[in-house]
C-alpha cells in the first residue's frame, strides 16, 4: 500500500487541496498527518481525502478539543502507533532522541515525524524514518509531501508546485 504523509500545513488550504489531489491521483491507500495543523477550518481538504487519514497534534495545534472534534477523533496526541499492511507504524511530530531509541528498540519500521519543516528520509537497520518537510512552504520555500510503499519500504519526498 502507498502512504501518503504530510505535515506542518499551517493553515496553508490551497497546498493542503493540492497535496489530497495529488494523494488521489497517486491512488494513496492510507495518509498520514505529522502535526501542526493550527486551526480546525484547515481539517476541510483532508477530510475530502478518498482513503482514511490519521494525524497527530504538532506544537502549533491550537484548539485541540476542536481539531479533534473536526477531525471526528482522527487526530490523537503523539505518540500514535498503528499497523498498516504488517508493519508497525509511528507517528510523533517532534521526534527526539530519546523517542527515537525508544520507537527502534520496539521495532518500530516506519517512524514519521515533522517539527523541523526539512524533508529528510533515513534508514535505521530494518526501520525507515521518513520527515515529509513542510507542507505549507512558509518557513522553507518549498512545499513538500512524502510517499512510503508499505511493501518494500521504499520513500521519497515531493515538491507540490504553487503558483
């Protein structure tokens, strides 16, 4: 299965409709939000998404009871951890460390996390660690998503162009 992963939107609702679109046209089977929604209203496009989606909150999430309400119970405070076609999946915004010797020691195989707004894919022995940078653009200019096949763990980031 395909995963599509997003982060740090922002508010930024005509990149956040850009990535869902192309999530459809990549027929994505499973999305992933790594945090920092900000408001409630930004949850509109993701809940247009045609696979279901989970998120948790970033450190810029505001009204949480809001997001969580809009999201109907979608998004949940880090860590989440979920099995997607076998493998053991987690998402945090803010991956420390200490959460990270933590999610490998527990085998985690697929770590998704955000906060620094870098796109960055690494490999840990049997685990790929995948940040999909920031999807909102603001802070770096360019806003990306990622991909990750659930069947050979093999990732990669994409640009989403705005006028």
């Amino acid at each position: 299965m395909l995963i599509g992963i997003l982060a740090d939107t922002h508010d930024r609702l005509p990149v956040v409709e850009k990535a869902v679109a192309l999530f459809r046209e990549k027929k994505v089977g499973f999305a992933i939000h790594a945090g920092d929604f900000v408001a409630p209203f930004s949850l509109e496009p993701m809940n247009k998404l045609e696979c279901p989606w989970i998120g948790v909150f970033g450190n810029n999430d505001g009204d949480q009871k809001e997001l969580t309400r809009a999201s109907q119970g979608r998004i949940q405070p880090a860590p989440y951890e979920l099995n997607l076609d076998g493998k053991k999946v987690v998402v945090v915004h803010d991956l420390t460390a200490f959460i990270l010797h933590k999610l490998l020691t527990a085998g985690a195989q697929i770590i998704v996390h955000a906060h620094t707004h870098e796109p960055k894919i690494e490999r840990r022995g049997e685990s790929v660690l995948i940040n999909p940078g920031e999807t909102c653009g603001w802070l770096k200019g360019k806003c990306t998503v990622a991909f990750v096949d659930t069947k050979t763990l093999e990732a990669s980031v994409e640009e989403i162009k705005v006028p």
